[in-house]
C-alpha cells in the first residue's frame, strides 16, 4: 500500500467526541501501525465546540443529506447540516489531494458511521456525512466494526 490512511481521530485516541472523550480502538491503532496515517475529526472541522450537543439526522441519513433531503440536527434544535457538508467536502478534497484511497472511521456517528448513524434517537443502518461524501468521491471506507484484512488493502 503506497497510499496514506484517513482515520476518526477519536479512534486513535484523540479526545474530539461530543462527550468530550476519545473511543480509542486497539484493533485499528495495531492496524496502523508501519502505515502512514492523518487523524481527522469532520465535527470539530465544522468549527462545533468539544463537549458538543449531540447530533442526530432528520429525515434520512448522510446520503439523503447530500441529496438535500436530510437534516443534521443538534438535541437544541440548531442544524448544523452546512456546517457538516462544508467540512466533510474539504476533508475529502484534501484526502483526495494526498492520495487516500481508504479511511476507517468510528461507526454509529452521524458524521464517520460508516454502516449505521443515527435518525433521532434510533440507530439505523446508513451512513454519516462524512463517510457519505468520502465514498461518493471514490474513497473507500471502513469502519472499527469492519475491519479489512491487511491484505485486502491491497485491492484499493
Ligand atoms: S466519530 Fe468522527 S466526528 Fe465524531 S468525534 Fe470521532 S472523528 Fe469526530
């Protein structure tokens, strides 16, 4: 793999959740190690303070959003859907722009989930606007759940 790897930089250990914590993975953090990787974090890309209010989408999930027929919604009410789009467009440009060709993202979250995010209180499947707008651009994602072999990266 001659590429770098984009990651939630909660995964890695960086205290940048809504909580205020990180999700640390040690099965991903093993995984990269030997490989170049760039930690990022689209919620605080967004410009949103940590701790944050919580987030959830309204109306579909990240690939409605970038349809335009979805919200992301803070518990306050306050949408920060274009906050959201502006920052995952320019994290995926510039993840494009280094050759990424694969990001492993924190699953569950209405910005990385990757298989599963959140429609108010309920998890369902589909994916977060990050992780929407990363694959839409041909980068290939996954998550701490779904986990390629090592070799497998060799496919991308
Ligand atoms: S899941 Fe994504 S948006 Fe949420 S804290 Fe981790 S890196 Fe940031």
């Amino acid at each position: 793999m001659d590429f770098p790897l984009l990651v939630s930089a909660c995964l890695v250990g960086f205290r940048c959740r809504y909580d205020g914590k990180a999700k640390r993975n040690r099965q991903v953090v093993a995984m990269l190690e030997g490989h170049e990787w760039i930690p990022v974090c689209p919620e605080q890309a967004a410009g949103l303070s940590t701790p944050r209010t919580p987030m959830a989408f309204a109306g579909g999930t990240g690939v409605d959003v970038l349809r335009g027929t979805a919200r992301l919604l803070q518990e306050d009410g306050r949408d920060v859907t274009n906050a959201l789009i502006e920052a995952s467009r320019f994290l995926t440009q510039l993840g494009k722009a280094w050759g990424m060709r694969i990001a492993i993202l924190k699953e569950g979250s209405p910005s990385c989930g990757v298989t599963t995010t959140c429609v108010g209180e309920e998890k369902v499947k589909g994916k977060g606007i990050f992780a929407a707008f990363l694959e839409a651009e041909g980068i290939k994602t996954f998550s701490e759940e779904t986990l390629p072999h090592e070799g497998k990266f060799n496919d991308f």
